[in-house]
C-alpha cells in the first residue's frame, strides 16, 4: 500500500520534477555542442548512471529510447518525454519476453530502420555497471545503424551511492560531452568481439580528460 502511494505521488508530481530538470540542464555550460540533425540511423551508447546527464544534453531532438514496463519505466518515461525524448516500452534484452525484450527490440529495430536515433544505456537496465551487453550491438546488425560511444563529464555533480553511479550535474557547472568514433557491425561480425570494442571504446572516453 505505501508502495503505491509513494509511486502515485512521484507521478503528480513529475511536471514539477521535469520542469526543474529542464531548467537545471538550461544552465549547464557545455564546451562545446553537437549537431544531432546530421546523424541519421544512429544508436548512441551511454553508462546507465548517466542517462539523466546525457538527457540533459540531448534533450529535444526527438531522440528514442527505451523504458521498462514496470513502476520505474513509468517514472523514467513521463520524465523523458517531457524533455522532448520518445519512448518505447519494454527492454533492449533480446529475448527477455517476461520484460518484454522481443516487443522492445522489434520497435527499436523498425524505428532504427526508418533512420531515427536510438539512445541506449549498454549497461543498464540493473547492471553490472560498466559492463557492456550485446543488446546495441544486436540492433546495429540487424539495422545497419552506426554505434555512437557517448559520456558526460561534470566540474560539479552528485554521483549517488546507487549500483550505477548514478549522476546529477550541479546548476550552471561546465560540462563536457566526449563522443566516440562510431563502430559498426556487419552480418558477419561476431557479436562478443563488437561487445568488446564498444566497452573498450567507453572505457577510453572515460578516462580521458574532459577540461583539456
């Protein structure tokens, strides 16, 4: 019963919670911007503890992403579509149908075909952290769409204690977003070995300097 109240709270009070978010993200000094409008059938592959992060910067463009069916995708999609997001329900788990993996994956691939952008967290949805899943790569197979490494760094935020370090930028802090060489996958890559890239591709993004 307390569950229920509480989730049915957080929802009245999304418009609130996605207005400061807007205005939060307004403030932040990016070094430099990017031109979505010349990426056409692209996924861009982020850590889930900076999916909010990365919304902030890319928010607006009518780029898809994925939500769960559960009470959590139902807060992580009012959120996202008020901040000009679409949303598909479901997961980017090929074949997880008790999460609706196939409905999910079916949806991104004919929106990747149509040659919209994707935004996927390749760790998420519950981890572990920082360990690539082949779900991106699966999609860029069967798409022909290109995988577009992406992370976010911050003078100022908050990382939570939560599995993924989740990430909350500061208002006006400098941020910097580092984008990586896109990969692509053919029918005849192995996935395990593109999984690997993409994770190394990541990696080196996160350890590089930000502010140089």
């Amino acid at each position: 019963m307390w569950k229920r109240i509480k989730f049915r709270a957080v929802l009245a009070l999304m418009p609130l919670i996605t207005l400061l978010v807007r205005i939060v993200a307004r403030s932040i000094r990016w070094k430099k911007r990017y031109d979505f409008d010349r990426d056409t059938r692209t996924i861009y592959a982020l850590w889930h503890g900076q999916a909010l992060a990365l919304a902030m910067f890319g928010m607006d463009r009518g780029i898809y992403t994925i939500a769960s069916r559960f009470r959590d995708g139902e807060v992580a999609t009012r959120l996202l579509k008020g901040m000009g997001f679409r949303v598909v329900r479901g997961s980017s788990e090929e074949g997880r149908a008790e999460k609706g993996g196939r409905t999910g994956t079916i949806q991104l691939i004919e929106v990747l075909r149509k040659g919209k952008n994707v935004a996927i967290t390749v760790d998420g949805p519950k981890g572990p952290a920082f360990k690539v899943k082949k779900g991106a790569v699966f999609l860029a197979q069967k798409t022909g769409a290109k995988i577009v490494p992406v992370v976010a760094e911050f003078d100022k935020a908050i990382v939570l204690n939560t599995w993924d370090g989740f990430t909350i930028p500061y208002p006006f802090t400098r941020g910097v977003v580092k984008i990586g060489k896109p990969i692509t996958v053919s029918e005849e890559d192995d996935l395990e070995l593109k999984r690997r890239e993409l994770e190394k591709a990541l990696y080196e993004l996160s350890s590089s300097e930000a502010f140089s």
